[in-house]
C-alpha cells in the first residue's frame, strides 16, 4: 500500500515550511500509482555533489535490478530520487561505539552538518549508521523526512536514505539508510527485506525482535512450518538460530546463506517467495485494458478487448478468459467477440491473471493472487447497446493442503462479492461447492473424500477465476 503524506497537516502540526528539492526518475516503468515507488534520500552530499548522488542512485539501482527477484520484476518498480543537499559532506563518527576500539578503521572523529543528521556508532555499535544517534533523538529528524516525502514525493511505497560516506554502514526501520560503498546495494536490500517486504533478520535479532513471520519460525514439524513447500530445495531447511544469550534456540529460520543473514549471499527461496508475494500485494499486473465503461456502443462486430499486462521477465503470468461462464481463451492479452458469441441481453466477459512463478511453490503454497477484469455486454436485436468493466483483486488462502481432515478457505477482496467453490474429481464430478463471504473463513470437511488429487475451481459470480489442486491423503 502506498504512504500518503499530507503535506499541509504536516505542515501545520510541526510548525515549518516544507521545502522543494531537485527531484529525478532513474528508473520509469510506468505510471506512478501503478508501480512500486523505491525513494532515495541524498544525504551528505553538498549541492556541488548531487550530480555524484545520481551517479550512486543509479549504480545501486541497476544492481539491485540484477539480482533476484527483482531482476525478473523490474518492470512492476519506478525509481525516484531527491536531491537533498547538505551544507557538509559524509556524516557524523562520535567516536563513542562499545563494539570496536576508537577511532575504528582509522576513521577519525568528527561531526558535520548534513540535512538528516546521519552518523556512525548509533545506539553504540560503530557499524550502526542511522539518522542521529538513538530512537529518541531521531524523532525529529524522522519528522524531518517525512516533510520532505510530503513536499516532493508525498505517494510512495518506499522510501530510503543514501549517505556519501563510503565507510561501512547502514540500519533498517521505516526508512533504510546505508553507506555507498561497496556492500552498500546488499545492505540496502537487506534493509528493505525488512520495511518493505516483512522478512526477519536470519542471524539472531534478539530477543525483543523475534517473532513469527515469514522466515522465522519456532514450529519444527516439517508438515506444519510454513515453509514446507520448498524443504529440501536449494537447501532450504529448519534450521536453529544460535546464539551465546537469549532465546534464540527456540527459533528456526529456512537457510543459513541467506542475504538476511550473511550480507554478501542471495535471498534465499523462501524470502524470493516473499518478495514476490508483497510485490503482488502492492500491485496488480493488470495494467490497462480496453474497451473501459460505455467507450464502446456499436453494431460493428468483431469487438476487440485488450489487456496491457506488468510481465515479469521471462513472462510467467497466465490469463483465462471465460465468456458467460465458459472457457473463451487462454494466456492471450488480446480476445475477439463475435456477434454469434453473444446471448440477447447481458453477457459476462471476464480475464483472470495470475503470476506461475517458479519463485512460489504454488500446488501447495496456501495463499494465492488472482487480478480480474469484467466486462458486461448488453446485446439487443438492435447491437450492444453499452459496455461497462470492473476490476477485481482476490488474495485466496487454502489450507492446509494436503490434508485429511479439514481445509480452510479464505479470501480477501476489494469488491463485495462472495467466491463459490466446486471441489471436483478427476472424473469431472462436483464433489463439493461451498460459499465463502469476503474476510471471512469456512472450514470444509474432506474426511470422507477419498485419498487422491481433486481440483478447486474458485468462482466470482458466474466467472472463474482460479483453479487450484487439492490432495486428500
């Protein structure tokens, strides 16, 4: 979800001007409000440095952008930079760390007036680069950056801070903040693991930090931990945290070469998965499609509808279209409708997308996105007479699967409609149809199913919109 940033109620709370800077797109994929804003901060670089700014902006950007996953999304994010400028170069080194002997590197103390106050040996750790030197005195500055967010960029999904230093760097929270050295493309998308995408650190966070999410667990039954799907794939495994203090033996994580855990390796599957699903959580890959509402009312037949789709690369995303119900196309963005395709009065045209990814181990992976567009068609003997659209988001979750007792269903949408569900046998025979409302969970029944492979056709309204399979064991 996008933040919003009022800039006049920020404005009138804090008391201060809010201040335009020179701002830039490195990176353009498309409209704003239908891509993943990514926002880079300057900080340290005087006004004579800012063209070095685009310079590191953009050298991050394309290596973040070869990496995985986001090599393959490349084209679902915009990239946008504001040329900050302070009236001192790098940032602060106190020199007061309790983790190394000072002055650390030989780099020696010293303070400068930079806009966001960045400085080394935050909260006593020499490596801690963040914006002052604890929480407490970054609330300020946090508000600080929120002012410039709301003045030059106020719709963003993310927003981080690129210090001229090339000392070693960086920290995590709202907004991420890392050196511009060499790991500094690592440790930034280390960081973003976090703000962005919900991942756990994958060496010991503490104790404060531990918590379930989506690579940190305390569950061991390889049928049950939540990342079942990918166990014994690219060493993927449940393995324990270790530490000399705390309760890190009770928790486990998925790899142990994993960028969260070891700046310098990859993400782990299990984390890709999790990029990719926030990335689908973000935005739709239906970009635009046509013909929009009543832009169409003509006798003339064929008429043309198109998707223009966000495709990962290589493209892995699937459409099925279906015309009053039944199956009219497939994995085409682009359908023609004859008049003898048409019933008198209204018909119903829908495409569903969905991402096959092979980052989402998605015959057993419990949630799933399906993106939809709905056209309806009043035919009468005279032609159409008009045409109206609709789009539709669903996130379904199916779990668990395989099982031999129970599955839950749910879904969230932003319409109000109900899912129908048909739980059939390979014969083709309607087992089970069950009705789930919107943010709400029904559990089925299966013990009585015979072992074996079933499929679920998920339906809104009379479209289908995903078929998944079901194992009964």
């Amino acid at each position: 979800m996008k933040h919003l940033l009022l800039t006049i109620l920020l404005v009138s709370f804090q008391g201060i001007s809010a201040q335009v800077f020179d701002k830039e797109t490195i990176k353009n994929s498309g409209d704003n409000d239908k891509r993943i804003n990514l926002i880079i901060l300057s900080e340290g670089y005087q006004m004579s440095e800012l063209a070095q700014f685009k310079t590191d902006a953009t050298g991050f950007v394309n290596k973040m952008f070869s990496q995985s996953p986001f090599k393959e999304y490349f084209n679902f994010f915009n990239v946008h930079i504001i040329k900050v400028p302070s009236n001192e170069s790098g940032a602060d080194h106190p020199g007061n760390a309790t983790d190394v002997s000072e002055p650390y590197n030989n780099l020696p103390t010293k303070y400068v007036d930079t806009y966001f106050n960045a400085t080394y040996d935050a909260y006593g750790t020499h490596r801690l680069l963040y914006y002052e030197l604890d929480g407490n005195s970054a609330n300020n500055t946090q508000a600080k950056i929120y002012d410039v967010l709301a003045a030059n960029f106020p719709i963003y999904d993310q927003a981080l801070i690129l210090v001229n230093s090339t000392e070693y760097g960086g920290t995590g929270g709202e907004f991420p903040i890392a050196y511009k050295g060499t790991f500094a493309t690592n440790v930034i998308m280390h960081e973003l693991g976090h703000s962005l995408f919900n991942l756990k650190d994958e060496y010991y966070p503490g104790d404060l930090l531990a918590a379930e999410a989506i690579n940190m667990t305390k569950e061991t039954d390889p049928t049950l931990i939540k990342w079942k799907n990918w166990l014994s794939i690219n060493t993927i495994g449940i393995y324990q945290y270790t530490c000399a203090t705390g309760n890190c033996a009770d928790w486990y994580k998925p790899h142990q070469n994993c960028i969260m855990e070891k700046i310098d390796k990859p993400f782990c599957s299990v984390c890709k998965e999790g990029i990719v699903e926030k990335i689908h959580d973000l935005i739709s890959p239906i970009d635009s499609y046509t013909p929009s509402s009543n832009s169409v009312s003509s006798t003339t037949f064929p008429i043309d509808f198109h998707l223009n789709l966000i495709k990962p690369i290589p493209n892995t995303l699937t459409s099925t279209w279906t015309l009053n119900t039944s199956n009219f196309a497939n994995n085409v963005d682009n359908v023609s409708v004859l008049e003898t395709d048409l019933n008198s009065g209204p018909n119903i045209l829908t495409v569903s997308v969905n991402d096959t990814s092979t980052f989402l181990k998605v015959d057993n992976h419990n949630n799933f996105h399906v993106y939809t567009t709905t056209w309806t068609i009043d035919k009468s003997s005279l032609g159409v007479n008009d045409i109206t659209s609709t789009m539709a988001n669903y996130t379904i979750a199916m779990y668990p699967n395989p099982s031999n007792t129970f599955v839950h269903f749910k879904f969230e949408s932003d319409t109000d409609t109900n899912l129908k569900i048909d739980i059939i046998g390979l014969d083709g025979k309607k087992i089970k149809t069950i009705f789930v409302a919107n943010y709400q969970t029904n559990q089925v029944d299966i013990s009585s199913l015979s072992s074996g492979m079933y499929v679920t056709n998920f339906y809104s309204g009379n479209a289908l919109i995903a078929s998944k399979k079901l194992v009964k064991n």
